[in-house]
C-alpha cells in the first residue's frame, strides 16, 4: 500500500505558474519577467525566497491584503544601455507581479521581508493554534 503525502501547495504552485505564464504573453511589446520562487513551510513560519537580482530595493513593493501576498517589482534597463546595440540580450527588464494565497495559519499581521544579494525573503509568521478546551457542564 502506497501512502500519498497531501500537499497543498502543489495546486497552488502549478496554478500559480499557468496564469504567470499567461499573464506574460502580453500584445503590447512590453517585456514582463517572473522571478523564480521558493516557498518552505516550517513548524512556526512560512519563507517566500525569490532571485530579483538587478532589482534595487527601493523598486519592490510587498503587500498582504485579505490572505493574499503580492510582490511587485521592476527591474530597468541602464541608461546607458539604451545606446549600445547588443549582439544577444537575455536579461529581460520590465515589471512583475507574483501573488501567493496563504493559508489561514499564516499571520499577516507580522509579516517581514529581507533583500541581500538579489534574493528577496518574506518571512510570515504562523499564528498560534487555537487550544481546545474543555467546557463543564453544570
């Protein structure tokens, strides 16, 4: 007998990827980019780590609205890039826009981020389980 481990981030993630993949096939010739993610769960948190590099911090926006976590950010091509003719270029520049719901352990209330090194890591707390307790009957 095989045993299934239950993973509810599995339909989140490819659900995640299919509308970034269709979110990205824009018609007005503007570039948009998806950052890679990580996310682990651990006994009392929940870690996004995301790979922004070239992206400066001032340009991230990270908010948390109705269980819903959204990380925005853009990452611009150099002034002086714009003069230069490439022979290859595959570092795309432009905006993006990743969303993650969170499940209802999570605290939004204390959620943190950190940027070093081009990897953004939001940190959100787990909120405390809600003890039983037993109730007398008189």
């Amino acid at each position: 007998m095989q045993i299934n481990l239950y993973d509810p981030w599995q339909l989140v993630s490819r659900l995640q990827q299919d509308a970034n993949r269709a979110l990205s096939a824009r018609t007005d010739g503007s570039r948009q980019w998806v950052p890679a993610v990580d996310i682990l769960e651990e006994p009392d948190k929940f870690v996004i780590r995301a790979d922004v590099p070239g992206v400066e911090s001032k340009d991230l926006d990270i908010t948390m609205e109705k269980g819903v976590l959204t990380i925005r950010g853009s990452r611009e091509v150099r002034a002086g890039d714009a003069a230069e003719t490439y022979r290859r270029s595959e570092r795309i520049s432009g905006s993006f826009v990743r969303r993650f719901s969170l499940p209802q352990a999570a605290d939004a209330e204390a959620v943190s981020a950190d940027y070093r090194n081009g990897v953004l890591t939001v940190t959100i707390p787990k909120q405390a389980a809600a003890q039983p307790r037993r109730i007398e009957v008189n």
